[in-house]
C-alpha cells in the first residue's frame, strides 16, 4: 500500500530508526542507492518560498538517479484553479512521488487520499516533517542517541516546527519541552497526540510557558523565526510577545553545559536567538541544513520501498 509522509506521526518509532539508519548509511555512501533510475520524476510543488528544501529535495532526488520537477504554484493550475485531489489524479500517472511546500494540512490530505504515489509534506502551516527527520538525525550524531534526550523549543510554540518537534520527539521517545508565551501553544490536539506517542516510547511532553525552566537541564535547545509565512500581517504583535522568549547566553547557561542548539533557518538573528548563540560553539545549524539532504533521500528511498 502507498504510504505518504503528512506528519511526523505517520511513521512508528521502528519506522523512524529505520528512516535514520538509512541515512546514515546514504550519508557515509551518497550515491549507493538509485531507486529513481530511468530517470524518473519526482514533482516538488512550492506555495510557499524555500531555499534549503528546494535544493535538498532536488540534489536528493538526482542522487538517487531521479529527476527532480519543481512547479511554482504561482504559474500552475493548482492553487485556487484546480483542486488538489485533480492534480494528484493528474501528477500519479507520470511521476513517481509528490513533494509539497503549503500552507493548510487539509490540502495535503486531500492530494495523498487514494493517490498511488508517496505525497511528502515539504512543510505546511502544522507540521514540517522532513526537517524533523534531519534534526532528529543531526542529534543522533552529536549525541549518539536520541531517546531520554531533553530537547526544549523556545519561542512561537504554534508553530509547524514546535508541533512538529513535539510528534517527532516523542515518537523517537524524548523528553520535549516547548516554552511559549499565552497564545502561542501548541494545539491541544497535536499536544494529545504527542503524549500518545510518548506513552509508547518513555518519552514526555511539558508545555509551559517559563523558558528558563523550559531551558534547565535541556541536552538540546532549539528556536524558529517568530513570523512563520503566512503570519507576516501579524509582524508587529508577534515581535512584541515573543520579545522576552529570545534564545541568547543567558537562556543557554540554564542548559547543560554540553547542550546544542538548532535551528531549522532561515532565521532573525537578534529576534528568535541572538548571534552569539547561533553562532557560536553550541550551534550545530550547518549540520543540521546539511542533513536534509541525507534524511529525505533514506525518507523517499523507504517510502518507494513500501509501495
Ligand atoms: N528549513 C527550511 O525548510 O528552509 P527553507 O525554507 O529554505 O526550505
Ligand atoms: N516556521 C517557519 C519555518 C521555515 C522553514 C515557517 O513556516 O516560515
């Protein structure tokens, strides 16, 4: 049966170790798997801006022997001309997958109902799955393992990465810890969700709102722009309740002292985290960028494996 990659939940803790060890292995040997060779296409649609995944998915999918074919929504039928659902209709009888940048979760949903090939969530307004899969990986190698790991997200915690991080963290049985101010927490489901997972896994959830405490004792620190895309009508009041949950020296010596710090990027150095930090030793952001590349080639190799 063709699996999709919507949410960082639609892979069982088994399948997520599987997908790292995958790509740790393409990492170490880039060009050993060739799944894609004729070559055959894989469509990488774009609502939104991208530069890092634009170019991970494209040099991944060339890699793997494939065809990379990236489609603006700005000059297509898709996007308000033509339904998602009828392009899938569409796209499933000439490529061999679909990645797509976009904002609603619903409209990725609809293209991956009953399609025959793998959709990929490329980042939506909920969830971005794939850079979860490289932060998950990028952990792994500088701390050697992953569960029993504290990872605290600081900042706008409603956003894609925060929610992504509490799905996938507790899928891989972390303890993940998100600092936000009130009225932007995570929604309540994704929440429940996560706790679900976590029960599975010994991992745990705290939301709370005190980033020191959020902070203390963290393995792993991470932040994201407060004005997701999308939100750029809400700059202002987002600049001003944010204000206080920057990631800077102060808040990093509340964490271990071995203690890393990610970010997914692009980011607002001064807003989100100051550039002491995310420039600093702790940072491991290139990695991180880095690993995109080898984590989505060992997702797309896995899930044409399953089809
Ligand atoms: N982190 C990330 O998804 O970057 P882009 O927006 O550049 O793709
Ligand atoms: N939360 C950010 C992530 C960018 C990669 C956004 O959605 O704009």
């Amino acid at each position: 049966m063709t699996r999709h990659f919507l949410r960082d939940d639609d892979i069982s803790p088994e399948e997520q170790n599987e997908i790292l060890d995958l790509a740790l292995r393409l990492k170490a040997d880039r060009y050993s798997a060739k799944p894609l060779a004729g070559p055959q296409t894989v469509a990488v649609i774009f609502d939104k801006s991208s530069t890092r995944t634009r170019v991970s998915f494209a040099v991944g999918i060339s890699d793997l022997g494939g065809s990379p074919l990236i489609i603006s929504t700005a000059n297509s039928q898709l996007g308000g001309k033509e339904t998602p659902s009828d392009t899938a209709r569409v796209l499933e009888r000439m490529v061999s997958a679909i990645v797509w940048r976009t904002y609603g979760q619903s409209g990725l949903e609809e293209m991956a109902n009953g399609t025959a090939v793998p959709v990929i969530n490329a980042l939506s307004d909920d969830f971005h799955p794939c850079q979860l899969l490289a932060d998950l990986l990028t952990i792994r190698e500088h701390k050697g393992r992953l569960a029993g790991l504290t990872l605290t997200f600081i900042g706008d915690g409603a956003c894609n990465m925060a929610q992504s991080y509490l799905l996938a963290g507790a899928t891989a049985g972390m303890h993940v810890r998100i600092a936000s101010p009130k009225g932007y927490a995570p929604t309540p489901a994704v929440v429940a969700d996560a706790e679900k997972r976590a029960e599975l896994t010994g991992g745990s959830i705290t939301v709370l709102e005190d980033s020191r405490v959020a902070a203390s004792d963290s393995d792993v620190v991470v932040t994201d722009t407060w004005v997701s895309m999308g939100k750029e009508e809400e700059k202002a009041a987002r600049l001003d309740s944010l204000a206080s949950y920057r990631v800077d020296t102060e808040l990093m010596s509340h964490a271990k002292d071995d203690a890393v710090f990610m970010h997914c990027l692009p980011a607002d150095r001064g807003f989100e985290v100051s550039a002491e930090v995310i420039d600093g030793p702790q940072s491991i952001i290139w990695d991180e960028a880095e690993n995109r590349l080898h984590a989505q080639k060992a997702l797309m190799v896995w899930l044409l494996e399953q089809a």
